[in-house]
C-alpha cells in the first residue's frame, strides 16, 4: 500500500515514537501554561479575587490575559483534534452506525454507500476550513495569540450568531489540522 505525500513527510520529519511522544508533551505542557497564563491574568485583572495578587492595571495582565485564552482556544481545538478517531467512534455508536470496512469490497447499494458520503464530508470539511481561515483573520487571532492586541473587543453591531459562527470555525478549523496531523502520523 502507498502512503500518502502527508504520512512520508511526517515520517520524514518526526516520525519516531519518541518525537510523537515528544510532541504530545509539548502540546500538553502548552496547554498547562495556557491555562495557568489565563487564570493567574484573570486574578490579577479581577482584583478583588485573591486581594494579596499584584493589580492588574497594567497592560501586562491584559496582553497576558488575551494571549493565554487565545492559545487556550487554538490549542485545546488542536488537541481534541489529535483525538478524532475517539469522536468517530463515539459518533458512530451512537448514531448507531457500521464500521467502515477496511477492505476494498463495495457493499451492497455501490458507488452511494462508499465513496459519495465520504466525499460530502470532506467537502464539508474543506468548507468549514476555509470559512475558519477567513474567521481567523477577520477575529484577529494572531494578533491575540502574539498579544498585540489587548483585549477582544466585540463588535455590540456584529450580530451574535456570526460571532459564535466565526469561533466555531476557526474552532473546526484547529480541530480539522489536529485530525490531519494525527492521521498523518500513524
């Protein structure tokens, strides 16, 4: 069986057990402080929280805050992705699905049953990838990622529908580039 051009560049690159393993702690640890950079600028920001916490006022704990719940949100969409097989599983139990056959037999009903609902999906996909392209500039996401920008100001004239729209993109986004990689380095 040929691999794709994907899985012999990972493996090229980074396809030891003791990289992916690597890797997965780097992203964990990302992760962590992440979180711990949301929550400490968070105290510090709230100031009435933990009164033996230095203020906030500062632009620090803004950029910091900003920053931390940016890579908070990229990251943990990227790690859940890196865990599609285990979303897959649980999607089709529940809906109650067959596994995909992993041979090359076409089941009864052809061409439809195969080939046709795997192509929607990734058509599907593809879309709400680049939607999730176009949502993470128009959200400014690297500017919060590298704190330059201070604080997420939202738009109280961009309809709230849109704004949850844009974050579940660039969330699916994340999400579709995890998979990916995860895919790519079995």
């Amino acid at each position: 069986m040929k691999k794709p051009i994907a899985q012999k560049l990972f493996a090229a690159f980074a396809g030891t057990r003791k990289a992916r393993a690597a890797g997965t702690f780097a992203l964990n640890v990302a992760l962590a402080a992440s979180l711990v950079a949301v929550a400490a600028s968070g105290a510090m920001l709230s100031g009435e929280l933990f009164p033996f916490v230095p203020s906030g006022e500062g632009l620090f704990a803004r950029k910091l805050h900003t920053a931390g719940a940016a890579w908070l949100f990229v990251l943990g969409a990227f790690h859940a992705g890196l865990h599609a097989a285990f979303f897959s599983g649980a999607a089709r139990k529940i809906l109650r699905l067959r596994p995909r056959r992993v041979s090359g037999d076409v089941p009864a009903g052809g061409f439809l049953k195969t080939a046709f609902p795997r192509a929607c999906l990734f058509a599907l996909a593809g879309t709400v990838a680049a939607f999730g392209v176009l949502a993470f500039f128009r959200r400014a996401f690297p500017e919060k990622l590298f704190a330059r920008e201070t604080f997420d100001a939202f738009a109280f004239g961009d309809a709230l529908p849109r704004f949850l729209a844009d974050y579940a993109a660039v969330a699916a986004l994340f999400f579709l580039l995890g998979a990916w990689c995860s895919r790519a380095r079995r």
